[in-house]
C-alpha cells in the first residue's frame, strides 16, 4: 500500500489501490494551461460528475479576508447538488476587489456552459499569489481547453493543474466495499500562493446521504488538526461529490482515513518542511483547553525548530503548554509528564506527548518543522 | 542621546544620560561569577535599596509552567517593600520540582542575610536553561561573592551578570526632574535559556507612592506590546524600586520611555533577529479585535519572514488579519488599506499600517523578523 503510508493512518479493511489516473465510475476531470503558472505547466482544472443526482458537500476557508472564489461559492455551500468544480493554481484571486469577484463568478459561468449545467452547479476554486489581478480572459480560454481533455482517466491531469509549490502531487483511487473513491489535493506550498492554500476534491460513486455531516467530520479530525505555520490560507476548499452509482455506502473510515493521509502529507510537503510530528495532548480540564494546548505546541517556533534540528527539548513543550494555559493553575509537568524522545530520534513522523493531570479530555495535531528552507522560500520569495 | 535610538520612543524633555555604571542613588548593585555560565562570566547579581522605605512593584510572568524563583515571588508581589533582588543567568530553575523552590527559597534567604533583610524583602529572578537542576551551593556561594562587589557604580556589573545570550546589554542611567532613574534589562536571547526570558530592575530615587499602578500602566504599554516568537516565558520578571530620597515625583513619561525603549532593545536583540517592526492596527471595532488582529500580524511567520526578507507582501498582512477575524465580516482589504511599503524599505525599524475599517480602536506590537540565524541558534542548539 503506497498511499497509506503514515503510521498514524489505518488503511480500511479489504481497501484496493488503483491507478490514480482513474477517477471514481461517472466522474470526468482534465487540466490544460493557460498561462498562470511558468513552464507550461496546467493551471486550469475541471472535474465535473456525469450524474444528475450528484450528493456534495463543500467547506470553505473561514478566513475573513476570504478570496473571491470563496465568496463566490458560500451562497452554494449549503445548497448541495455541485455538480462540477472549475480551479486555476497561479492566482489566488484574493484581494482584488470587485472584478475579482466578477472573475470568479465568469469562471464558474464559462464552465457551466462549457458543462451543459447551470452556473450554481459549478464550485470555483483558485490557488496562488494574492492581490494580482487575474488575467481572466486567459483563464476563461483556458477552462474551454479544459473541458476539451475531459476524461475518466483525467484523475492526474485535474491533480497536476491544481498544484502550485508542492513537491509531490496528492492523490488516490481506492476500491473498498463496492464502491471507488478518489481525491486529489493540493497542500502547503508557500512560496508562490503565499499561503498554506488547501485544496482538496473527493469523488465517489458511493451513496452518501448526509454528505455535509460526513465531511465535516472527516475534516475536523484531518485537515482542521494540520498546522504548517498556524496561518489560515484565504482559499481554502474542500469539496466531496458523490454519485451514488455503485448503490453502496462508503465504507466506514474510507473517506477518513483518505483525508487523513493527504492532510498529513500537505503537512509533509509544508514549505521546507524535512519532518512530520505529532503532538498529543492528554488529561487536560476540558476538550477547549487540550486543543488550545496542543494547537500552541504545534505551532511554537521553538518546538518547530526542536523538531527540525532533532532536539528531545522537553523544556520548549512545558513552556508552550504553560503560556497556552496563563494564568491557570498548572502541576510543574517535568519530563515525566513529556513524552519529546522521538524529537530527536530518528524518524520522520515523531509522535509527542503530554499530560497535562488535569482532566480526562484529549486532543491532537499534527505539525511541520521550522527549518532553513521555510525562512529561504518565504523571505526570498520576491527577491 | 544614544540610550533613546528608537524612531517609535520620544525622550522626555530636559533628560540627561549618565554612566550607567552609576545606579540611582541610595542603590547598590554587583555581581560575581559561581559557574554558570562559561568563560568566566559572571551570572549572579545582586542589587539592593538602602533606604528601608522603599517603595517597589514587581511584575511576573503568567506562564502556568513558572519557574520556581516565580512561584517564591509570588506570594510577595502584593506585598511591596522588597528591598533587593538576587538574579542568577546560566540556569532558569525551571521544571525542577520541589527542589528548585527550596533552592530559590535558599537564594533569597542567603542574599536577605549577606545584606541584614528579611526574606520576604528579597526578590529572586532566574534565567536560562529549563529542566536543570540548579547548583545551588555554587550560587549562594556566588551570592555572597557578589555581596562583596556591592557598589554605588555597580550597574554594568548587575547587567552584565543577569545576560544570558543577549548580543549588547540593556542598560541606561537618567536624570531629569531632579531624580535619577537606573534602570538594567535583559532580553530574548533564546539559545541557552531555550525561552524568551526578559528581566528588567529599575531603580529610582523618585517618590512613587502607587509603584503598582505606575509599572502595570508602563509594562503594559512597552514588554507586554513586544514579540519575538509569541512565547511566553517561564521567568519573566520586572521588579521597580523607588527609595523616595530625591523627594520629587518621578518626570512624566520618564519610566514609560526607559520600558520602551528597553522593550524594543529586547525586540532587536531577538535570536537572530535583523529588523524591528511595529503594526499599528486601526478602525477595529472593539479593542480587543484591534489586540487580537496586531498580535496575529506580529507573530505571523509569512510576516516575520517577508520582513527578513524586505518583502513588501501586503497581502500577508491581510492573510494574517483575516485569519485573526475568521468567521467575521470584513471588507475586503486591498493595498489601499495596508502601509506595507516599510516592509521592503532600507530601514531597521519598520512602521506597518493596517486600516479594518470597522470602527475607533486601535493596537500595536513591535516584533522581530524570522531568519536563517533564529533557526540555527533554536535548532542547533544541543546538537
């Protein structure tokens, strides 16, 4: 099992992996290029589901400076029935004003037509630098040449088109239970968007009636537990279609699982990003104070850094914990209660953990290190 | 004036510099070195008012993970009247259990006996690395040796002896009004302490009846408005002694422009730290917001990185506001909302603008910039 890869992600029982190319049955995607991205890379993406009764859900960046493909697509966020989703990589479409929001929402209409579907039925989502104006005529000429490559096997040419400074491209087909599931994401990149921008798109032929419960689930115990550098991109999407063709649910733990391991392997890929760690937090007072203690440990420099330079500084946990709890009474928590052994072992995912003997509530998050190569793409991005 | 060099700190009118050698008078201060810190350094202070009323105010951090020599003070910040302070450097008597508070217990108590006070009237302060038991023999031998070097001109030596990684000691000695003000600081140099540990005396012979007050309003306008990494220390302490002989109440804005200026010394003097910046925040609806939205800013890595790097990346200061009101409603932005051009300038101190443009109140934060040296010296540091 290639896809499956991290310790913390169980693979479901029985779980098949198929081409990545192939997309789940009655699904189409294609890439083409347009110009936002050097190199002639594809930079517009299409996928689009052939069924009329399409069950989706779709999550959005809560980021107040939200970019206007955002804006374009809250109104349809409760709405269901996304039939297709429209991307460009290059261009965040962020801060650009109302004609950014009319290019978004030309996007969408362009692949309406292009898709034989209505405009509220297509998802827009971009990836790129902020504050550019899109070039949106060559955007527009782009998604026609797009939905020129439309295919069932377009599952790697939608993957390539959305990806911006990722190392590696984020995908799967999998087969589990009747049904086929697959994703393609795109993760923490920061030199080009600027931003940890997240994109992910799921396609199923399961049944999935209550999509928007299934997803927000499976994003709260993935993507929402992910940190690079504690900032919340202003594109951030989610979207999961599903078909309901095979007439068989998702198996249990599929899509969780699925959205586990790209959430982990965004983390991999963060900007500079060498390792991977985990830091758990236990017996904490309430279920708020552990995500607040573990969400400050993931994103302290100084544990970032520890974990960079495989440092077992128990030392940097304590006093992250402490500052996340100011002011509350605290147990001196000593090594004892600190497990940061694998900060500085050997391995690429480190597993940390804390007690807290506060409580009985847990909580975890996954994090990137701090390395020379963060500091060389974000400072030297523009010089 | 080369104490007062910052372009954000005005220097009350009519203050004059003197060595800051020469403490305020009716103070004592000296230092000696028990092996804490190498090269023959020395690494415990004493300083020490002579006038038995003395009127005091001590600040500590509010870390849950406090350092033992916070959890001794504690008790005694309400309680005025300290009359010394005893400071070790090279060890943080932090995390060390039961053992490290009967070993800051010991230090105060040795240091109230070498000068003839009680107890309660000595403060203790600790600074450098967590988790190491403290050799405390050594210290309260150095104490007594540092008993022995108490002198009127013994400023230099107290600040030199409460240094840890700091690249040039915070120091002054004031006079303005018909009072003189010393004051010795030491800042966030985070290899050996693993934290950004900030100390700060200040002695005066000014007559301060509500030292409290006066040094809450103070800190809250310069060390509490400062970030390196948005971590908050074990040890942070601010003790101000005022021995009333000059009978004259101290010169409007005297202490506030000495915190400032020695708050922003400690900001320059981050790990690794290059540039300074400061984000005003303005039009937020409620202070709190504007609180929030500043310190977003100011602990943002893209921002801190773009300021290394002289980027003037508007659009990371939107990204990082937007994320501070995640949820909320905001206008878009733009450039025209956001003074980033400093970002990129050839200054060292860096003046940020953001306009939300949701309301009256505003916020600031000085912070430092995130480079190649604040990971080699977080990284590299037991390794």
């Amino acid at each position: 099992m290639s896809f499956f890869r991290s310790r913390w992600v169980d693979a479901p029982d029985g779980v098949e992996e198929l081409d990545p190319n192939q997309l789940a049955p009655g699904f189409r995607a294609g890439g083409a290029h347009c110009g936002l991205k050097g190199g002639g890379r594809t930079d517009v993406g299409l996928v689009v589901c052939d069924a009329e009764e399409v069950s989706s859900a779709l999550l959005l960046t809560r980021n107040a400076s939200a970019a206007a493909p955002i804006r374009v697509c809250r109104e349809r966020c409760d709405a269901g029935g996304i039939r297709a989703a429209v991307v460009n990589s290059g261009n965040a479409n962020a801060e650009t004003g109302e004609q950014g929001f009319a290019d978004a929402l030309a996007m969408s209409t362009v692949a309406a037509k292009q898709l034989g579907l209505e405009q509220p039925q297509v998802a827009v989502a971009e990836t790129g630098t902020i504050g550019v104006p899109l070039p949106v005529d060559a955007v527009l000429v782009g998604i026609a040449e797009a939905a020129k490559t439309l295919a069932p096997d377009g599952g790697s040419a939608f993957s390539d088109a959305i990806l911006t400074t990722d190392r590696w491209p984020k995908r799967c087909t999998l087969r589990a239970g009747g049904v086929t599931l697959s994703a393609q994401a795109k993760g923490a990149g920061m030199i080009e968007p600027n931003m940890a921008t997240m994109l992910c798109f799921v396609q199923t032929d399961a049944v999935v009636e209550d999509a928007d419960v299934r997803l927000h689930a499976a994003v709260d115990a993935s993507f929402n537990r992910i940190t690079v550098d504690g900032q919340m991109s202003t594109n951030d999407t989610v979207l999961l279609q599903a078909s309901g063709a095979s007439g068989q649910p998702l198996p249990a733990g599929l899509l969780e699982a699925v959205l586990m391991q790209l959430a982990i392997e965004i983390v991999r890929d963060g900007e500079g990003a060498v390792r991977t760690g985990r830091i758990e937090v236990t017996e904490a007072a309430t279920q708020a104070e552990a995500e607040r203690v573990a969400r400050a440990i993931a994103n302290s420099p100084l544990v970032k850094t520890a974990l960079f330079g495989r440092d077992p500084n128990w030392g940097r946990i304590a006093q992250a914990a402490g500052a996340a709890l100011a002011g509350e009474d605290l147990n001196e928590l000593g090594a004892e209660n600190i497990d940061a052994e694998e900060l500085g072992a050997e391995v690429e995912e480190a597993e940390i953990g804390l007690r807290l003997g506060r409580g009985e509530h847990s909580a975890h998050v996954w994090f990137s290190d701090l390395g020379y190569e963060y500091v060389k793409l974000n400072a030297e991005y523009t010089t």
